[in-house]
C-alpha cells in the first residue's frame, strides 16, 4: 500500500463528505486506503458517509478520545507506506497528493511535508509554515509582535512570515491539518503523544520527526483549502485553557530546569492577559446581541447567484439555492468562462458557487479562488452531492446549504 489518508471527524458531516470527495479525486490510480475515525459525533456522520463512500473505512469511537488518540488508533489499523493526517474541513486538489509523494520520491532527506493552506475565501494560512515556540518565538506571538511585523526574520518566526509563501522552504512545524510523513518515521516517533487532547500535537509531532534525522518541509506550490469555521471559538475561554495545556504540556517535555520554570511563568502571565481580554470580549459581544446588533445577513437577501464551473454541478447547485434565495437572479459561468474571468464584483448581496465536476476540478476550483483573493460569500458544490458548504471568515461558523 502506497498511501493511508487518516481524517478525524467530529460533527461534521457534510465538511468530511466533500473532503472525502476531494480526495477520492486526488488518489485515483493510486494504491491507496482512507480510514476516517469518527469521535462519537451526534450529527449521523456514520450514517451518511458509509452510504456516499463504502470504500472507506470507518472506525466509530464510543466517545471522544481527542484528535492525537483516534490518530494514534487509525495509524494501528493502516498498511501505507506513507501516511497523511488530514482535517475533516479541508478540500485537497487533484494534483496534490501525487505531487507530495513524487516530492518524497526525489528528496530522500525528507521525513514529512505540509502545504500551502488557503482559507474558504483563498487567504493564505499563516499556520501553513511555521516555527518551534520557543520562549523567546512565544513571547513575540503573544505579545503581538509576530502579528504587527509578520515580515521580520526576528519577530514573525512564529509564522515565518519572511519565507516566500508560494515557494519549497524547509521548516520545523507542520500543521496537522495536512501532514504526510513516512510511516517508518512516524512508529519510531510512536504516532501523537495522546497526553495532548486538542491544540499542539502537530507541533509536537513536527518536532519528534525532526529528531529522527530527517528534514520537515513546506511546499508552497501545493495548495488545498482548509476552512475554518470552527476556529469561530479561538480567543474563547475554552480554547485558551487547551491551548495553555497543551504549551505547558510541550515545556515540560522538551524545556529543562530554569529555562523551563521562566517559560512557564511567562506562559502562565501572557495567557492569563489572554484570558481576561477574552472575557471582556465575550461580554462586548453579548451586549451587543441584547442590545439590537444586526444579525448575520439571511441567505434570501442575495440578489444575484454566480454559478461558477462544471454545468451538472452547477444546475444541481442553482436547485439548492432556490430553496434559500427563491427572489434572486442565477447565472451560470461555464468552466472556460470562470478560469479567464476578470476581476470579480464584489459585493454583500452576491454569492459566489464554484462548482466541481469534470468540466472544473478542484485544482481550477482552488486556482480561480486564490486568483481572485479574498471572496466573500464563496459556497461550494460537488457533482451529485445535495449539500454546499462555506466558510470564508475565520471568524465565523461554517454553513452548509442542503437541498
């Protein structure tokens, strides 16, 4: 077996089918087995997706072990010979996965490799490459430094925001959100240390294959889309205290004697500033909700509909919007039509819908959308499926329109 594709799903059901649609497309030909680990969701994901994918398999988890632990439980259960951990809300293009394994094909040195990451309105992911935190890379990207000199080869380390985004770097950190590593690797590294329930097991796990003598890299010429919608809850109490648990977590394995106590101290004092400025802001938001602020904007508010690509997909897509947006007008643009548009209107009152089908793959589908970056209010549709799926403000909850 050439290639395990190991997702864990939690709840998202309609996300992980069109992931899973994606990577059907990115592996035909190959020898290659896809294992979803689902933990314990209460959305019918188990239901839904064995009858839309037979030839996966599935493993249903009583209850929620985490995302380093069902990991841990499917890499048991796979055969490949490469292994990539891939997240529930993500869209891999068609050429990618093949490109990824010719890359370790040729480059002997490398023991794992991430991608360049675009969000749903196909904004470049900072995470997509990135730096170990150590005390002094942690206090610039607590503080703020990080964010206000992205650029700086001494404050953006975090990010590496002075490594060329669309280019091959060799990095220390891979995001778990797609990561292909070589199975022997990852058993000698034993998998993700399962002591981490959620946040930083990428991160240890970056850094366990580094010290298997082998080099972690970027490739910035490969990109997928990595939605992020359940970062909604990032700044949120429950997301700090994990956060601060799992860097506590990553000091005390690899920060020893003094160096250890001073990051933890100033681990403890930069996340509980963090903690107060998201109380504070929890409050801003509730009083804005009791006090009349605008709600989210209703889908039948959209006066125009841009159907953007494979025809099949896009007249079954425009079936699903006449259930949200009965009033609005629809237009088609063919797949050739879409890859040499112009620069987009932009505007609140229109959705854009990239259809995926033969006629327009999600290799065109992901060009067309980091061409014209950012896009507001991008939804996506896959041939013969009955749901669309959006997230392009990581800010905000993802949607799924179902017809």
């Amino acid at each position: 077996m050439q290639l395990s594709v190991i997702i864990v799903n939690y709840n998202v059901r309609y996300f992980l089918a069109h992931c899973l649609a994606s990577v059907a497309n990115a592996t035909q030909g190959m020898e290659a087995e896809v294992i979803v680990v689902d933990n314990c969701s209460c959305d019918g994901s188990l239901d839904y997706l064995k009858e839309k994918f037979p030839e996966v398999h599935f493993i249903a988890n009583t209850e929620n072990t985490g995302f380093a632990k069902a990991n841990n439980l499917a890499l048991a259960q796979s055969s490949g010979d490469f292994v990539l951990y891939l997240n529930p809300d993500t869209l891999v293009s068609d050429s990618a996965i093949q490109r990824c394994l010719a890359f370790f094909e040729h480059n002997s040195e490398v023991g794992a490799l991430g991608v360049k990451m675009v969000d749903g309105s196909g904004r470049f992911l900072p995470e997509s490459k990135r730096a170990f935190p150590s005390p002094l890379v942690s206090f610039y990207k607590l503080c703020g430094l990080s964010k206000l000199f992205p650029g700086s080869r001494l404050f953006g380390k975090y990010s590496l925001g002075y490594l060329n985004e669309n280019l091959i770097h060799e990095v220390e950190v891979l995001a778990g959100a797609f990561m292909m590593a070589r199975r022997d690797l990852l058993k000698a590294s034993k998998g993700f240390d399962e002591r981490y329930f959620m946040y930083g097991e990428d991160i240890d796990l970056s850094y366990c294959l580094k010290q298997t003598g082998y080099k972690n890299y970027y490739l910035g010429n490969v990109s997928i889309i990595h939605f992020k919608g359940e970062s909604a809850q990032k700044g949120s109490v429950h997301h700090l205290k994990n956060f601060y648990k799992a860097m506590i977590l990553f000091v005390d394995k690899y920060y020893r004697g003094w160096a250890g106590i001073v990051y933890r101290g100033f681990l403890k004092t930069a996340i509980a500033g963090r903690y107060l400025m998201s109380v504070i802001s929890s409050l801003g938001k509730s009083a804005r909700r009791k006090f009349g602020a605008a709600a989210p904007a209703d889908r039948s508010q959209y006066v125009s509909i841009e159907l953007l690509g494979d025809a099949c997909s896009a007249k079954q897509a425009g079936h699903i919007w006449k259930k949200y947006a009965p009033g609005a007008f629809i237009h088609y643009t063919p797949a050739k039509g879409a890859l040499m548009a112009t620069p987009l209107e932009k505007n609140e009152n229109r959705a854009w819908v990239l259809c995926v089908g033969p006629e327009f793959n999600y290799d065109a589908a992901i060009l067309f959308l980091q061409k014209h970056a950012p896009v507001k209010h991008v939804y996506w549709h896959y041939l013969n499926f009955d749901s669309m799926i959006s997230s392009c403000d990581k800010k905000g909850l993802g949607e799924v329109l179902v017809g």
